[in-house]
C-alpha cells in the first residue's frame, strides 16, 4: 500500500474495535492510555471483517493513479482509471480486471503480500508503546491529543523499527473506543543502514496518516502523505514519496465475488 517506509509510517492502523465507550480514565499515564489504543487496534483487526468499495487518487513519482478499488476475500480488485496522465477507456479498464480475475496465482501473490504487511503492521504497533516517550498535550472533544519521540532507552530489533524509532510527531485518539484518528510526524535524525553502506534516510523527511470512522465502530486510512528521502546501496535513491487519498467508501457484502466486485466497480462514474 505505501512501499517500505510508508508501511513503517502507518503499522499503527489496523482496523475495527469494540473496547466499550467509557471514557479513559483520567488517572491513565501517557503510556498507559497508547498501550490502550494498541489493544483496541489489535482487537480490531482481528474483529473486522468488512469489504469496501472506494475512490482512489494515489500520486507516486512515476505511478500516479486514479482508481475505483473494491476489496473481496480473494483479494483488491482495481479499475484503473487514468495511469499517469493516460486515461483508460471503459473497456481497457475491464480487461486489465479480468486478467486479476482469471489469474488465481497474481490473486494468491497479491493475498500473500497482504499477510506479510498485516505482520509487519502487528509488530511495529506492539512496539508503539515502548518505542517513544508520550506525553498526553490535551483531552477536549471527545479526543485525547499526544506527542510522541523517541525513548533513547528503546534499542530497536530491526532496520525497519529503526526508522520508526527516528520519528517525533502527533497521534489524535477518539476517546469513544480507543481509536487512532491520526498520526503525523517527522524524522529528526539521520537513519543509516550498515554504517550507510547499505542506505541511510535523511532527516527532515515528514508523514501524516488520517483515519475516518466509516460505520460503528469501522475505520479506515483516508489519506497518506509521505514524502522522506534518502538513497541505499550507495547508488539507488529512497524515495518515499506518496500522497493518497481515498474517498467515496460503500460497505460490499463480505462474501462478494471478484466477478460480482467487478460489475460493482464499472458501475461507478
């Protein structure tokens, strides 16, 4: 969804949840109440089984695309739209679909891709915690407000928590049941990979995940922006640089076919 660092920028954000609506207790420590929100993520996820339909604009240097996207027990299904400036006729749009229908093993991949994600995502949220010093900044309006960076004390298992362990910024948690709205931040040092000889990400680099409740107690990512630099391998750059945004989300019935999401899909303008 977001290539490697964008993935790192959001393993905060699963999905669904049902912790009850009391509201956090106020004698909660910072950490206590984001321990809290990482368990209403994981409980969520695991709870949630709802597909979605919905609109895509996602703006990558080189692979900017407009889409309609419907999710399905066999995978995400795609109309591309418009593919860097060229649009697709109608049934341009159907045929590349039906390549994904006809093709179990692409559909497979695709599933297997989605597992190691959810993975990573699992991992990276059970560190949220530890990983940074919070401070709760406010609580109004139904949301708790907290600031984050890093904990000097954290020594991070990975080269990818390393980068997450490299950012300061801002979460907003809906108070109602836990969720996380939003997560902003920056990275204020330099992260290096093997002394660099393998790559380093520069600092400066920033990311900003918003969520939205779709229906009780379902949310979903409505926008990333990601835009950090860097280079690996001395001779490759690192360029996470990604502004998506989706909208226009209907709820499709769990057990939708891929030939079913199809019809759904070009039904859309």
């Amino acid at each position: 969804m977001l290539g490697r660092a964008g993935l790192l920028m959001w393993a905060v954000l699963p999905a669904v949840c049902a912790l009850g609506a009391a509201q956090p207790a106020k004698t909660y420590t910072a950490k206590d109440y984001v321990w809290e929100a990482v368990r209403a993520e994981l409980a969520a996820d695991a709870a949630d089984h709802s597909v979605w339909l919905y609109y895509e604009v996602d703006k990558k240097p080189g692979n900017d695309t407009v889409q309609w996207a419907a999710d399905t027990r066999m995978g995400e299904l795609d109309r591309v739209i418009e593919k860097n400036g060229d649009r697709f006729t109608r049934t341009e749009q159907r045929n590349k679909m039906e390549v994904f229908i006809n093709s179990p093993a692409v559909q497979a991949r695709q599933r297997k891709g989605g597992q190691h994600d959810d993975r990573e995502a699992a991992q990276m949220l059970n560190m949220l915690p530890n990983a940074f010093i919070w401070t709760i900044t406010s609580q109004h309006d139904g949301r708790t407000f907290l600031h984050f960076r890093p904990d000097p004390n954290f020594r991070p298992p990975t080269w990818e928590s390393r980068v997450f362990a490299a950012m300061e910024g801002d979460m907003v948690v809906d108070d109602a049941r836990f969720r996380i709205e939003s997560l902003k931040g920056r990275m204020i040092r330099q992260v290096k990979f093997g002394w660099g000889i393998f790559g380093e990400l520069e600092p400066g680099g920033t990311f900003d995940v918003e969520r939205r409740q779709l229906a009780p107690g379902v949310w979903q990512i409505t926008e990333t922006h990601i835009h950090i630099q860097g280079h690996a391998l001395i001779f490759k750059s690192i360029s996470e640089q990604e502004d998506d945004v989706k909208s226009r989300f209907e709820q499709l019935p769990e057990n939708i076919s891929l030939r079913a999401a199809e019809e759904k899909l070009m039904a859309q303008p």
